[in-house]
C-alpha cells in the first residue's frame, strides 16, 4: 500500500513467530511504528535500523527517527536513504522475539489538478481566480509568474490587487489594463516540475477596459461637481480688539 502517513502495530506474543510488512510510503511522509511485546518478565524493547545501528531507551534517537519510551519508532520527513528493514527486539531473560517491516520511500514528480491551459474572459473590475494545487512527493511547492515576470508565492502581496492565497489560488481583486496577459503556474519538488498557464483578457480588449475605467472616473467627477465649494469671503476692513 501507498500512504502519505503510515502507521503500523507489531505485536511480539509469547509463542509467536517473527512478523514481517512491507509498506510504501510517499517521500516527505511520517512513518509511526509501534511495537508491542508480552512476557514474563517483561521484555526490553529496541529497534534495528536498515544500517544496523539500534536505538534502545537509553540510546533514543539518531537523526530524525526517534523511539519513544514506549517503544513506538518515529521517522518524519522520510527520505530515500530511509527505505529498507526495521526490525523490532523484544527481550528478556528467557529469550527474544522480533518483527519487522520493509519501508518502501516513493518520489513522484508533481501533478498539477488543473487543466494545463485556461482562457478567462472578464468583464473590466471583476475579480479574477486562477486555481492552481498539485500532489507530488515530496509535497510540491508553488509559484506562479505573472506578465512582467515577478515570481508570487502563496500569501505573498503584490501591487495592491494581487494576492495568491495560501492553496495556491491567485486572486486579483479588480481586473484592468495592466493586468492582461499570460499567469503560469509552477508546482515543483526535488523529483520534477508540472505547470499551467492562464490567460487573462478583458471584454472588450484593453481598450474597452480603458473605456470602462475612463467612465469610472468621469463618474466619480460628476458626484464631486454636485457639491458647493467653500468660498471664503475677505472683508475690506479689520477690527482688533
């Protein structure tokens, strides 16, 4: 099986024989193994990794894998080197038991969900929504790249009206002349990239947009003439008292 995070219980009984899983895992993911041992009297607990070092209660941790001190191994952010067997021991002084998985470490290039071109058609102002989210593994990261080249990353700001929201959604607030052009998306990890492009065109074309926002101020204008202008009127004389 497949997991992002992968959990598995060992159990080590008296008069049972040695367990062995295999497992995959997605790169990146977090992987929780627990063992759990019975007998008389009760059994110490360590682990043997795929180099052949243990970790044991007094010994607890190397690197990124950890053991808890109920036995319970903890890898996160798996890597590559991290496949192959981890190997539970239970012991006491009658005798040993063990169990073992096989980790599997999968890298997938990034797969972005969106189609790969989109053509949106607005009228001038209205808000603009450009999705873009991708699985991979390692988790991808995303980018996008808009028309005059600047590269905007998820809850990154720009220009006032822009903003790409944290799932990877770039958002324009009100759309106008000079945001016309080519987006492109990119989503990549260490194992490949995948993008998308969305192009952005107003009715009308620029100059309908041009047109539309020239009327906006014009209006704006008109309800500032309906107004009385303070007039300050001079007197011819002054008085000081």
């Amino acid at each position: 099986m497949l997991h992002r995070h992968f959990n598995c219980i060992l159990c080590l009984l008296r008069g049972t024989k040695a367990l062995f899983i295999l497992s995959t895992i997605h790169q990146g993911g977090d992987v929780h193994l627990e063992c759990l041992a019975d007998g008389v009297p009760s059994p110490l607990l360590s682990w043997v990794l795929p180099d052949r070092s243990v970790l044991t209660s007094t010994a607890p941790s190397i690197r990124h894998i950890t053991m808890d001190t109920n036995g319970t191994l903890h890898m996160s952010v798996t890597l590559p080197s991290d496949r192959g067997v981890y190997r539970c021991v239970a012991s006491n002084s009658a005798g040993a038991a063990s169990a073992s998985v096989r980790v599997h470490v999968s890298s997938l290039p990034p797969v972005i969900h969106q189609p790969r071109e989109e053509h949106l058609l607005l009228s001038p102002g209205r808000p603009v929504y450009a999705h873009c989210s991708a699985r991979g593994a390692p988790p991808p990261s995303l980018r996008w790249r808009i028309p005059d080249g600047t590269l905007v990353r998820p809850s990154q700001f720009l220009h006032g009206n822009l903003f790409v929201l944290p799932n990877g959604t770039l958002h324009i607030r009100g759309v106008g002349p000079k945001d016309l052009g080519n987006y492109e998306c990119t989503a990549s990890n260490a194992v490949g990239a995948d993008k998308r492009t969305v192009r952005v065109e107003i009715k009308g074309g620029a100059e309908g947009a041009r047109a539309f926002f020239v009327v906006a101020m014009m209006c704006v204008g008109c309800l500032l003439s309906l107004g009385v202008v303070p007039n300050i009127s001079t007197a011819s004389s002054c008085v000081f008292v």
